[in-house]
C-alpha cells in the first residue's frame, strides 16, 4: 500500500496524527476515528486520544491540536473535522509501557504462555470478535484513564449470578469499535459491559486478565480499525516485514506414485513463482516494493505496534540490562570454577 496524504475529514471524524517524518508534511502515520464512537464510550474525549497513543506508541505524550497548543484533557468536546497530534512530552525517545506501568501492576512474572493472565475465555462470540479486533476491553484506571473516564457501564439484560460482583476499585469494560456492525450482538452482548468477577475463595486468589496485554490489544484494534498510511514504516524508517514463512507442503499421509508425481509438480510450480517473485521485487523501487508486499507481506497492525513497544529506549535499555547480567552471571561461573 503506497502512501497517500490526507484526505479531507469526513463529517463527523477527526484525524489522530501518531508519526511524521522530518521534512516529510505529508507522510502520516494517522487515525480517523468518528467523534460520536469516542463520545459514546468516553466522557473525557482528549484523554481518550492520548490513552489510544500511548497504547500505539508504547509513550507518554500529549494532544495537541492544529494550532500547535496542548489540549487540556479536561475538554468535554473535540473540534468537529479537526486534526490532533500525539506530542512526545519528554522529546527523548519512546518509552515502552511494561517500564512505566504503575506499581498496582505487578506483571514482571508475565514470561509463562500457560499464565492465567495470558488469554481470555468467554462465549465464542466474544472470542471471534476479540481476535478479529472488532472489539476491546480497556482496563481502568490505568496510567492515561481514570474509572469515570469511560462512560458508565450499561445495565446488564440479564440476571448476574449471585456469586459475581463488580470490583470496587477497577473496570475491565467491553467495547465495540462499529456498533453498526453488530447490532444483533447487542442483545445478547451489549456495549460498554463491565465485567463482573466471581466471588468464591478460590476465585479471590486468582490474578485479573493484564493490563498490559489488553492495553496492547486496544492498540493493535485502534490501528486495524482507523490506521491510515500503515507502510509508513517500510517505506520512511527503512523497517521490512519479515518474510513470510514457508507454506507446509504435502498431504498428511505418504502419497502413491501418482500423488507423489502430483506434489512434485505442485513444489516445482510453487518454487518457480516464488523465484520470479524475487526476482521481480529485486527489479523494482522501493514503492513498488511496497505494493508487492501488500498481498502477503503488507505491516499490519500487530507489526506496527510491536515495533514501536520493541524499538523504544526503555526497550533497547531493558535488553542491554539483560545481556550485561547474562555476561555478569558467566564471569562470575568462570571465575568459580577451578582449573587442575
């Protein structure tokens, strides 16, 4: 997908704009995001630009607006048809949100796949919609939203069982991102749903679902459903997807004759093309490259969130850490051992 400048604002929207190279005015790495979705989920509509930033960004920052002047997160409406920039406050660098978590968010222990905190299990449904990133589910208060932030929760059609309650201190509230496209959804699952938590003792020693984790799914939804300009990175930070693996080839179970002569012309196809598709992308500039590898190797939006969390200062300064304490724990090992 080449890159285009922005289109006049439709009714109703406004444009969040994330990245702009230097010198570059009209490459921007932007969201269009309509005014009534924001003011239907969110009574501090500044703060909730700044909270879908720093989820994208992995930073601390603040909006400003076309005239170049902070916007106070306090407002209670947004310029109709305006543009909105997300302003790194500190002008260092990006810095990744696990480094700046408030200290209510004990996740340093978040390395095993099989934690509880790692998933979400709920009707097929939610979990469709939930990998597709139609919809999202924002945990407050977090480090940008306050609890009442988020508009009210909505009144539950049906009856909770008896042993779930609302915490007192903290919201994990669902959300749509198109209410349009599913309201026959919201009879059964309706917008702006706070989740309730069993009471029982057992049920009271468990952790709650990540903070961070669903602060990086609300990133990765916010640029899937109104992220413009994606290859942004490819073609003005010089990043390239990476390839895309092999395709497995081959039935399941050993072929005869016949299917083996079948699979061997289907390799020999298949090796072919991808031959010529090197070769043609080799031949060709750096935007039509990029429009080549929108049919397979296009950024999405995980990439695009990944790379900005992975390629922070926090993030470079975390890893350093790491390495120094691997080569610290070796020295120490090497200098224990006892040569004969």
């Amino acid at each position: 997908m080449s890159i285009i400048a922005r289109t006049p604002i439709p009714v109703g929207c406004i444009d969040l704009v994330l990245y702009s190279p230097p010198g570059q005015p009209d490459h921007e790495f932007y969201l269009r995001i309509p005014i009534q979705w924001i003011m239907n989920h969110f009574t501090k509509p500044a703060k909730f630009l700044l909270y879908s930033g720093w989820c994208i960004l992995g930073s601390h920052g603040e909006i400003i607006d076309a005239q170049g002047q902070t916007v106070p997160l306090d407002v209670e409406q947004l310029q109709p048809e305006g543009t909105y920039f997300y302003g790194l406050g500190t002008g260092a660098g990006l810095y990744i949100i696990v480094s700046n978590r408030p200290n209510d968010e004990q996740e340093e222990d978040l390395n095993d796949i099989d934690d509880i905190r790692n998933g979400m299990l709920a009707i097929n449904p939610i979990n469709t919609l939930f990998d597709k990133k139609e919809v999202v589910i924002i945990k407050t208060p977090n480090l940008v939203l306050n609890m009442e932030d988020v508009s009210p929760r909505c009144t539950r059609l049906l009856t909770p069982d008896p042993l779930t309650e609302y915490p007192s201190n903290t919201r994990y509230t669902f959300q749509y991102l198109s209410n349009q496209e599913h309201q026959a959804s919201l009879q059964a699952i309706p917008d702006n749903n706070d989740a309730m938590f069993a009471t029982t003792p057992a049920s009271l020693t468990l952790p709650r679902p990540s903070a961070l984790l669903l602060n990086y799914n609300f990133g990765v939804a916010a640029v899937e459903n109104w992220g413009h300009n994606k290859s942004l990175l490819y073609n003005c930070l010089g990043v390239q997807r990476p390839e895309r693996g092999a395709v497995a080839m081959g039935p399941s179970r050993v072929p005869g004759k016949e299917g083996r002569k079948s699979l061997a012309e289907k390799r020999k196809r298949e090796d072919d093309e991808q031959k010529q598709d090197k070769a043609g992308r080799s031949s060709t500039s750096q935007n039509t490259r990029t429009q080549q590898d929108d049919e397979g190797g296009e950024y999405d939006a995980e990439d695009i969130v990944l790379f900005f969390w992975g390629n922070s200062k926090a993030a470079r300064e975390r890893h350093q850490r790491k390495e120094e304490n691997l080569r610290d724990s070796v020295e120490e090992w090497k200098s224990s051992v006892v040569v004969e």
